[in-house]
C-alpha cells in the first residue's frame, strides 16, 4: 500500500496545468504550488497533467521543470512527473554509466528485476529501447563486468510468471540446488542463475523458506559467508527485493541518512519509487528496526522543498 494522498475531487488535467503556469511566472518559482499539485496525483493523473500542459502551452512541462527548480528537490520532481517506466530507465541508465567503483550504483537494475511487476520490467525494457536507441540488456553487456553481468542480465531478461502459484517438491529441489552452488561457492552457477531470474517471486519465497528450514540460517546468511565482493553483494540484494522488497527499501532509507552527509540519490529512488506501491509497509518496517519514523528520519536530514516534496510523497495530511 502506497502512502501518496490524492484529493477526494481532483481538479481537471487543464486545472493543474494552469496551475503550474501560474507557478512559473512572476517573480520567482511558487515551489509550494508544484509540490501540492505534482505530490499529490497519481502516475496517470501526472502523465495527463504532462500531455494537457504541452497542448496548452505548448512545452514540455519536464522541460519547464529542469529550467525553474535545481539541486536535489529538481531531480526527485522530474523523477516523480515521468512515466514510472521512463523513470525506471533513466535510472538504470544513470547507474550504468556511472564510474563509481563497487555495485551500489547497480541496485537500482536489482529493485525493477525483482521488486516491481514483470509487467513494469517489460515496460522498462521498451522505454530503454526507445530512449537510448539499444537494449538494457546490451549497455548491460557493455557496462558491467562479470560475473555480476551474468546474474543481471539474466534478471531483467526473464518475464516472470505474476500469479500466486508454488509447488513445494520444486521449492525442496531448488533449496537444493542453490545451497549446493553456495557450499562450492559458485555464485554464478547456472541453475542459481536460472532459478532467481525465472521462477515467480512465491516460488522463490517458498524456496528460501525450504532453504531456511533445511539447512539452519537464511539464504542471504550463507551468501555473506562467501566471501564480500560484487557478486555476493548483489546476491544479497537480489534475495532481500525478491524475499521482502520493505526491508531492502527500508535499508536503502537508513544507510543514505546515516554518516556523515546524505546520500541524496538514493533516498530519491527509494521515496519516488516506492510512494505508490508499499511505502506503508516500508516505514512500518524502518520502524520495527531503527525505533523512529520514517518521517522523522527524512525531516531530521533534509531540508527546504526537497524535503517538503518527500514528505508529501510520504504521505503527509492534506
């Protein structure tokens, strides 16, 4: 369950779009105005609100956006005004082109594999094709070294099955397979490989559970044991989206606020992403662990429209 709040009679697409031109002229930007019409509509009610102010004034309203705001309240608005799909793959294209060292940067490829439906993934693929003229496949390929480039490409090539159906002989069989390539310490076996990126996410669930039970910690344990590399890293990862997608977003939350400064960037995708899909679940699960809100947490971090915006998306009262 998401936690944006969407007003009980929502104004018209045209409305909105008035509303924003409103905002953009004058003296100075009314950063407030865009927050309370952008932070509080859905992914359909934007994508209208976007095609209804290019008939109307004729510009691109992201195009409008990049010019009036800036810094990191910029980055998370045209984040949240894009199709989710467009979004999806600007990000992983982001990801896969930054030369940041480790495998942080590639989480984002791991959450739309295997924390989002197989239908957005599928939608994802086609908006990386359309924006970037090749394959998220291919700047994968092009990118990423192995044996990580295996595993992920193997995630976002796979079109899950979507429905609740498992079979516990092959959740016991799998259990099997996927200790037996930890113990040799083979992450890129081809039957783990396989299993994560083609069976549906009950199936999975149901596997680790055999997993647990059979051999005496989770599955996410025994990987670590492995050793700390790239690989074992993104496994992990993998496991946590496909097992509890609110713990690993909840963790996302927690490690870009802890420290010295903020990792902005990850605290964006995290609030963005999730806002509309189980973000209720996610605070519920910050919560249990950390023994603060969510909320307070963002609000003790961030500051100005940024954190405005975020704490809208969070699902502060209308």
């Amino acid at each position: 369950m998401g936690t944006l709040r969407v007003p009980d009679v929502v104004p018209s697409p045209t409305q909105d779009s008035e509303r924003l031109r409103k905002a953009f002229q004058g003296w100075g930007t009314d950063e407030k105005a865009i927050i309370w019409v952008l932070g509080h509509r859905t992914a359909s009610q934007r994508r209208k609100i976007r095609d209804t102010y290019q008939q109307l004034y004729n510009e691109s309203l992201i195009d409008r956006l990049q010019s009036e705001l800036s810094g990191d309240f910029r980055k998370a608005v045209i984040l949240w005004t894009l199709d989710p799909p467009e979004r999806d793959a600007n990000l992983a294209r982001e990801a896969l082109k930054s030369k940041r060292k480790g495998v942080d940067h590639l989480k984002v490829i791991v959450e739309m594999a295997c924390a989002a439906s197989p239908h957005h993934l599928m939608a994802v693929r086609q908006a990386y094709c359309s924006l970037y003229d090749c394959s998220l496949e291919e700047d994968i390929t092009s990118n990423v070294t192995p044996p990580v480039r295996k595993l992920l490409v193997g995630l976002v090539s796979s079109y899950r099955y979507d429905r609740e159906v498992v079979e516990e002989i092959v959740a016991k069989s799998e259990a099997s397979k996927l200790r037996d390539a930890i113990e040799r310490k083979q992450l890129d076996d081809d039957d783990l490989v396989w299993i994560l990126s083609t069976r549906n996410v009950f199936q999975l669930r149901a596997t680790f559970e055999r997993y647990r039970e059979t051999y005496g910690n989770p599955i996410d344990e025994h990987i670590k044991r492995c050793g700390t590399g790239n690989l074992e890293s993104i496994l992990r990862i993998v496991v946590w989206c496909i097992g509890s997608p609110e713990k690993h977003f909840a963790e996302v939350v927690r490690a870009s606020i802890v420290g010295f400064g903020t990792d902005e960037d990850s605290l964006t995708r995290a609030i963005v992403t999730r806002a509309e899909i189980d973000m209720v679940k996610i605070k519920e699960e910050y919560f249990k662990v950390n023994k603060t809100t969510l909320d307070y947490a963002v609000i003790d971090d961030t500051s100005g429209d940024y954190k405005d915006f975020l704490i809208t998306l969070l699902g502060e009262k209308m």
